[in-house]
C-alpha cells in the first residue's frame, strides 16, 4: 500500500492535497470510498468527478481544477491508473526455485532466479530466463527459450523451436508453435506438410486463455514487440503480426498473412491468408477481412441486428440484391426514354 | 439398471404396462430395441412411436394412448428423460481421496470427501468442498473455492480468487479467472491494466471444453445460478451473466456487458462491451449484437447463404445499397413530379 | 539429409541434373539458395522459376525443360513436396517407453514401443498402440483407444470412451470427448441430459490445437478416416464428418449435423444443427450455413469489407431492404399503368 506522496513519486507525478492519504484499494470512481483511488479519462465522466467518494483521483490537469478530492495530476490519466494497477496487482508471487514435482532436462538452462511449478516439463536444449515464472503443469519443448521477466501460467504449452521475449505473459491453455493446417491433396487423401518452422515472440507481448499461434511452415511464424492478443485467438502459420497491434477474443487469422503495426482488432474479426494490412488499421467486431488493405482507418463488414422476424425478410432479400439493382437500373432507363 | 416400475418411482411418474420390464439402455426412439427406453417430446415423432420397437418410452398423458408399449407418463417428457440419463450416467467414477501425484498446500482446505486427481494442484488457501472432484492435470490457484459435489475435468485451469458454486461441472480445457484484456495506451506501446477483480461463478453452472472465462479489472466478473456454457465460450472481464440462461458454442461477450436470466444464445454469437441485454432474449446463431436489449424477444443478424457466385453478385450491390436507396427516391420524386 | 537421387528413389520420381546433390533444408522458391530444395505448383510461379537458387526444385513434366536448375519431375509437385517435409521433419523423436513421472493404470494395456511422457495419466481399460506418443501432461480416460502410430502432444485431454484411429496426430490443448451441449427446460433451470455416447474417430486423422469434439449424447459423434481439423474448431454432439473433410480454424458445427466427404470449410464457418451437408461442397470464410445442401458446389454469405463509414451507410439500408423492395416493386406497378 501506498500514500499519495509515494504514488506520485513511483509515476512521476504532480499531486493535489493530502500527502500522507493511504491508498488501500482501487475502484470505480462511481463507487469508490475511504481510501480508494480512482481515475477520469473522459470528459463525460466530470459529474461523476464531482460526487465521488475516492479519496484520490487521477486526473487531466484540465480537469484537476475540479476534483472534489486529492488527486494525482497526469497528462494520461488512463496510464497512469495502469501503472498504479501493477503496483497494487494481487496476483500470487512465486518463489524461485524449481519444484520437486517439476520435470526438467539436464540439457535444459534454467536461470537460477526462474521459478518452475509442479508438473511443469521443460525439455533438452530450452532456455528459461531470469525470473522467469513457469507456473504448474506447463509444457516447454526441445530448444525453445522464455525471455527474462515473462511469466506463463498454467496449462500452457510451447511446442518446440519457439522464442518467447521478455517480459511476456502467457495465459492458461495457450498453444504455441503447433503445426499449421498444411497438407496437399494426395492419391488418397491429405498428404502432411511437416511444419519445419518455428515461432518468434517479441518482448512485451500478451496472450490471451486459449489462444494458439502456430508455428512456420518453412519459415517462422513472427510475433513483434508489444502485440497484445486477448483469448482464443487463432494465428496460422507464417503469419507476421506488428509491432503493439492490438487482437481482441475469437479473432482468426489465415496463413501468410502480414498485419501491420498499431493494429486494433474488436473480436471475432476474421482475415483470409496471404493478404497484407497495413499500420494503423482498426476493425470493428466480426468483420471479414477479405484483401489486403493499403489504406490506415477503420474498416467493418457485417449487417446489423434486428428482430428476427424483420432480419428474415430482409434477409430474402439480400439474396435479391442483383436483381432489385437491375429492376432499378431498367426504371431509371425507362424514365430516361 | 431399473426396472420400469424403479424408474417411476425415481421419476415420481406414472407408468403403464409391465412394472418389471428391466431397462438395459437408453435410445432413439426410431432405433430402440428390447431393453430399451426413449421418450416423445413432440407430436411429430408421433409417427415414430406408433413403430417404436423400444421397452419403454416417455410421453406426454396426451399421448399415453398412443403410445404401443410400456410407458412412462410425463408432463415434462424431455426433462424426465433428461433426469434417466441422469440414473444410466457412465461416466467413470472417481474414489475419494488425494492421488499420490497430487500437490495440494498444506495451506489448502481439502474436504474428506473431495477426490483430487494426479498431478492436479491445489494452491494455498483454495477450499475444495464436500464430495467435489477434482479430475488429473486440474489447476486450483490460491484461495479460489469449488463448491460442494462440484466436478472439474482434466486440464483445467484455475486461477486465484475464484469461486465455483455446488453441483458445477467444468469441462476440459476451460481456463477460469485468466486475466481480462485490459491496457492503456502508453508512451512507448500498451500499458498493461492488472485485473484485481476476481470471478464469481453461482451453483449448478456447466462450463464447456475450452471456454475461457476472465476474471474481473476491479470488481468481479459474475456468472449467475444455473447458467450454461457450451464449448469455445468466451466471457470477458466483468460481464454479469443472468440466472439459467444458455450460451451455445463460440459465443464471445466484451468487457463489462450485462446478460439478463433465462437468455438463449445459438452458437458463434457476438456482443459488443459494455452493453445490457434484457432477460429472455433469444439470439440466432452468428448474430453481432451491438447495443443494448430492453424487449424480450428473437433477435438476429447476417445473411443467408447462397452459391458462391449468387452470393458474390449480391454482395457487391450490399456496397451500393445507399446508392440504390438514393436512385429510389430520385425515381420516387420524378414519379411524383 | 539426402541427396537428390535418395530423395527420387524415396519419392519414386524421376530426376534431372546432379544425382549426388544434398538437400541440407527446404525453403520457398524465391529465396531457396545452395543446398536448398523447393518446388513449383502453379503457373504462376514460373518467373520465380526461372530466377531460383535452389539446388533441386520439383516441377511438373511440362515445366521440367524450364527448370534452370535439378530437378524432380513430378505429376503432383505440391504432393511431392509434402512428402520432402515428412523426410526432413525436425520435430523432436520421442524414445518409446513410460516415463517414471507418467501414472498409467495397471489396467492399461500400453503397447512396448509406446512412448508415454511425464505427467501424463492413462486411466484403465485404455488400450495405446503400437508406436503411440502420448506426450506429456496428456489424460487419456477409462476404456480410450489410440491407434498405432498416433502422435498426440501435450496438454491433450481424452475423456473416457473415445476411440482415436491410427497414424492420428492430435495437437496441444485438444479436448475430445467432452459432454455435448444437452440440457432440458425444468421446473427450476436446466436438466442435464448425461452424455452417455462416446467418440469414434478414424485413421490419419489430424485434430489442431484447442479443437473440441464432443462425444455423442446416445450414440457415438463420429469422425471418418483422413478427417482433417484445424485450430479452435467446435464439434458438437452426434456429428457425423465424412472422409477427407477439410475444416479449417474456428469453424463451429452444432449437434446432430452430418457432414459429407471431401467437404473442405475455410475460416471461421457456423453451421446449424440436425442439417445434411452433401460430398464435396465448399464453404467461403464465415459462412453461415442454417439448411442442408445436395448440391456439391461452393457457397457463401456475409457482406464485403468498406470503410466504416460507408459501411454504416449501407448497413442501414440492409433494414430498409424489403421496404426497398416494396417501394421498387410499387414504382413498376406506376410505370405499367
């Protein structure tokens, strides 16, 4: 816990009122009380400003003039309350070490500072980082290496050949580096295309429950720094993601596709393979991404929901699109006559 | 196994025909030989009745005398066959006790009664109620409750401060309480937003295989009495959802969006966050819901499928939709002039 | 490695050029360089041909004359290649043989060159094949069959009941087997209907990561022989996935639904429950398919990609479509009179 003053010396910032406020827990400024901090990041969140209970708020100097209450005074208020939630983040440590239950090869090199959970297999060649959290029953294959500071939680499996960077978290149930969908059409069936890459993760990078990224065909599959993906999300082989892009739940990507940096994907957007987006490119949620975009903005598919009686009539007649624009077409001709 | 006159005693129902008829096995009704029982839930396999070769089958008291063989009389046909199932499980059962592979806390509270798998690990803290089963390869994190008679497959993963009601089953593969997708936008990439809240989950809720449910940023996501998850789910953080209601497969539901009681979504659905969606509100499959519900009601979105080539055609005038509407009115307007 | 003339007597093709070459790795035609094999499958390709590096291409006899370097002549280029990649997969061998941290049941019945990795946990009446690697922190339930030769990684999860054919790979995170979506309205929420079927799934069947396939309510969910699934996918209860059916990542099929052969699903398709999908028809990204089909074909729905912007324009009026129609089909009725 901390006091007012000792929060705006960890973010670097200025500070109104009472220096010595203990900061207990953090809260919506809605319902934040006694002790608890909060933030405005918006201007429509002024009149809840003006009735908060919080004993601190984070705030736009634009707006510090009109805090009822202490508060901290950020040119990004929204950041700044992220960092205050790393300093109060109640997520269990782990002591170093590795646990007796843990099954880890002699030709593996752990960092002493790692820590290794129960059940957790780490086998020959892989490389574990200082401090890095490998939590129970994870799975790390032959030569693949966890970069300094990452933490991956449980149930978590990495195939082999697959690079993970610093300060990386990975949640439970996620998969990476298993074999992309490659197969031929043989005499008698599918013919496998054994998937030879491997998979490279930047620093900086989250991923999400149950989320699987797979690994190369011939090359590696590439996940830049600061790529942030939330719960299942489907990444194909040799896909080439950007630097911070941003990929919400149930999205899925198709093999060979290149995303841009800066990215932000709502959820359930799907892309067909081998296209190229580039930077800065917003999707809203379940569009489907068809080509390659050259264009930075805002992009969306999809028709809107209604009740279904009304949506299966219009429905019908999305089906008679072409025709309802030729009986347009013939009319105008007709008036035009 | 049970005899027909057993089974109406369990069920508290009616039967006609021969009491001591043993039923073997359960079956369809087009498909059912001696030994068998089925049931009737709708007039239209009336058909299928009448030719029935099963032992016993469920019905309606309408159709009581319809029905060619031994029957058991129900009000609620599908629910009483539900609950034989229930008598005929064969799903394999599990001794009390702790596996020697298991690695439970000493910190943990582990009732007698509880069976703990192998390799399954039970954190500090965390209360594992009465009669609870908890399957191979499980992850129960720090101070996180599993309520009594509750049974979680293998591969499961728990994390801190999550609670699970009584009589829940949780299937394979489902991640509980991994973090939300919270971050700020920072100087050099995404801030990340620690998720202090944790995940509340009531009694008699069924969680699919893979489905993934977040914990909350601050307060706690809530999962109310009754609920049902089918597989591939995803519940971000702190959404509410109602008593009783139904998500079917793939559905993903944004941060902080509400879901009423006795809600039905169809598989693959889509809600957008921070939304509330009434009670009783029905979603066909595949819908985008996005903005808030106040009527009860059938609700959908998409378009229907067509030949690839019919549907291309149709598609692109979807592009020209505002234009055609325009060309209408001008059409409109001269006819009037 | 090989070199060029091992590798035409191991693929049975003919070959051009130095027959003491070696192939040291694979790599794509544009950048494949000394030492390196790569291949042509279309047309389109052959202006990389014509400027390759590689040491050994394999080419279709009509571009064999073309070749500017070795080659393999082959009828089916891409086929071939796939074959190469099975020759040089560099996954990790796994040396037969229970590791100490395994738990096998003494009613198990293990093949000797099984090979069963740490933490991974057979329960009894389970029969593992000759050649099976069951990797670790695999579950496989009571009386669970997998086929010689079947390769199934880590973090699998195989419920009780569920037959897995040979030479099957089946990927991280996959839950097979789990308890189909069954629930009946009750006087007080749902009745769970037990799921007392199994799963049946045939030879060279590949299963990618974090797929569910559920096991059947009464009879067996069933997949055929060369079944081929990608990532995330979502088999529900009763399905039946006819021979060589290619699914690729995302795709969720309801209950009851069955599924011809040769069918092939690209990203992402919704298909409704209890519908009959006919041999050899292809489904687009995203369709969402709500009947059955009888005609092979490919099909189609969803709205194309715009800007935003535009979009909204024309999502509006998609809610206007059978309002259009009338007013159209009222401004032909004017112009006739």
């Amino acid at each position: 816990m901390y006091c007012l003053a000792e929060l705006a010396e960890a973010l670097d910032l200025e500070f109104s009122g009472d220096a010595s406020v203990v900061i207990t827990a953090l809260a919506p400024l809605a319902t934040a009380g006694p002790g608890e901090l909060s933030f405005v990041a918006s201007k429509k969140y002024l009149g809840d400003l003006a009735a908060t209970g919080a004993a601190v708020v984070i705030v736009h100097p634009d707006f510090a003039a009109q805090c009822p209450v202490n508060c901290l005074i950020s040119e990004t208020p929204y950041a700044s309350y992220a960092r205050v939630t790393q300093l109060y983040n109640n997520s269990p440590a782990v002591a170093p070490g590795i646990h007796t239950c843990a099954v880890v090869s002699e030709h593996a090199d752990v960092h002493e500072t790692a820590a290794i959970g129960p059940n957790t297999v780490v086998e020959g060649g892989a490389i574990i980082g200082e401090g890095v959290v490998l939590a129970a029953n994870v799975y790390v294959g032959h030569d693949s290496r966890i970069g300094a500071d990452s933490r991956v939680f449980p149930g978590v499996v990495i195939y082999h050949n697959v690079h993970v960077g610093e300060r990386c978290i990975v949640h439970g149930g996620a998969i990476l580096g298993a074999d992309g969908f490659g197969f031929a059409p043989g005499p008698v069936g599918w013919e496998k295309i054994c998937q030879l890459g491997g998979l490279r993760i930047g620093n900086n990078v989250e991923i999400g429950a149950c989320t699987a990224i797979d690994r190369g065909a011939l090359e590696h599959t590439v996940v830049e720094d600061g790529v942030i993906f939330d719960n299942q999300v489907h990444i194909a082989h040799n896909c080439h993601i950007g630097k911070n892009t941003a990929i919400a739940a149930c999205a899925g990507i198709a093999g060979s596709t290149r995303i841009g940096a800066n990215c932000t994907f709502s959820g359930m957007v799907g892309v067909v393979g081998h296209v190229n987006i580039c930077d800065n490119v917003h999707f809203t949620g379940m569009t489907m991404v068809t080509k390659s975009i050259s264009d930075p903005g805002s992009y969306s598919s999809g028709t809107p929901m209604s009740p279904t009686a009304e949506w299966k009539r219009n429905a019908v007649r999305f089906r008679q699109l072409e025709s309802m624009q030729k009986r347009l077409a013939r009319l105008e001709a007709k008036r035009e006559t």
